[in-house]
C-alpha cells in the first residue's frame, strides 16, 4: 500500500484536473441499505486508506462516504449487511454501486455452478441457508446438474392457488397447506404409517381370533398381510 502522502497526492491530482476513476472500490456501511429505494452509503476504499495515517499535523483523515444506488446485473437481489465491497461508478452527479466478489467474501462457488447464500446479520462469517446449482447430478462429478436447498431452521413452498408446503425445524413438523401435524392435512413420514399398519393388522387379527372362531373351537381368519415401505414414498 503507498504510503499516505502519495494517496494524497493522487487525490490532489485527480481533483484538481477533474478527474475521476471508471470505478473506484468502496465498503458498504452497516446498517446503511434502504430496501424502499436500493441506496447504501459507501465509504470510498482510497479515502479509508488515506484515514488510516496520520498528517504531520497529527490530525487524521477523514474517509469520505457518499450515497449510491445499489446495482444488480439480474433479477437476484440482496440486501447488504455492511462490509461488502463494491464498485462505485460516476453517474453524473450521482453514484452506481456494483456488489464486488473476491477470494476474501465470495461464496465460493466452483466453476459453472451458482450459489445463493444467505448470511447471518448478526454474524456475517456464518452461512445459515443457500440454493445451489451444482455440476453434481445423481452421481457426484457427473457432471449432469443438480439443486440442492438448505433452508435454516424454515422453508415453505407454496403455489399462487394456495397449495403449500413448510418443514419447520422448531415445530418439528413437515405440514401440506400450513395445517397442523395433527390434521388430516399432514404428512406421514413413511416410518410411522409402516408402524400403524403393523399395529392395526395385529389388532384385527387377535379380534378375529377371538369372535370370529370356526366350529370345534378352531381359531377364526386370519389377515395375510404385512405391512412393507415403498422406495417411492416419502420418508424421513
């Protein structure tokens, strides 16, 4: 990094000639994102540079931050916790902030997948949901394509007609159109319907047993059946 006097000299130069950058890298600010409009503060990255010397006068260098309407290339959005850098480009009077990635804030996705992560905002270092696209189909490194989905501790899906379904780590509970897991509305994990069965044919089969005898004593019917799971059924 140039030491203090010759990131000033560049500053005095720049401004004195009315020259301005393509782009100059900047940090957004905590807490500074406004979803109603799009625009963070950003603090310019060579004015936090120059701030981080003292003047022989023994006063220091205030960074300078500006406001910047925040920029996407897609239809993703983000809301930016603060620390993210960025791109600041001059658009007239007013500045455009283009979210920056780098081996230090990238998520890190391998070549030709995609990755949507989501970040604590208390801590920011700490992944807590994602969607990827991987390269992984049914068999890793096939190279086919995959999704996978890690939705925290609460996911819901849901169609525009109504139709939903939500896995709720707190309730323990996986539920069809946000009915209670008590409801007829909820899902069975297939284990359990297995270990229903089982317990009802046992039931049936000692009533018949017992009230439905054959002449002479004999036993009465018996069910025939045993209750197996499907490998196309839903389990967890």
């Amino acid at each position: 990094m140039a030491g203090h006097s010759g990131i000033l000299a560049m500053m005095s130069t720049l401004n004195a000639q009315g020259q301005r950058p393509v782009a100059i890298e900047g940090i957004i600010l905590a807490g500074s994102y406004n979803p109603a409009d799009g625009t963070v503060q950003v603090i310019m990255g060579h004015t936090l540079a120059a701030a981080s010397f003292e003047l022989p006068s023994g006063q220091q260098v205030q960074p300078t931050v500006v406001g910047a309407s925040l920029v996407v290339t897609g239809w993703d959005q983000y809301g930016p916790i603060g620390g993210e850098r960025c791109l600041l480009v001059s658009c007239g009077t007013q500045y455009a902030a283009f979210l920056e990635f780098d081996e230090d804030d990238s998520p890190g996705a391998p070549s030709g997948e995609r990755w949507i992560v989501h970040r604590n905002p208390m801590n920011p270092t700490q992944i807590t949901g994602y969607t990827k696209w991987t390269n992984d189909g049914g068999t890793v490194g096939d190279n086919t394509g995959g999704w996978t989905t890690l939705a925290g501790s609460y996911g819901k899906l849901f169609t525009a007609g109504g139709l939903s379904v939500t896995l709720n780590d707190d309730a323990g509970a996986l539920t069809l159109n946000g009915a209670s897991p008590t409801t007829a509305n909820a899902i069975v994990r297939q284990g359990d319907l297995v270990a229903f069965l089982s317990s009802l044919s046992s039931a049936l089969n000692t009533w018949a047993s017992t009230n439905l005898q054959g002449g002479s004593g004999a036993s009465g019917p018996t069910l025939s059946f045993t209750p197996t799971a499907s490998p196309k059924s839903f389990s967890a």
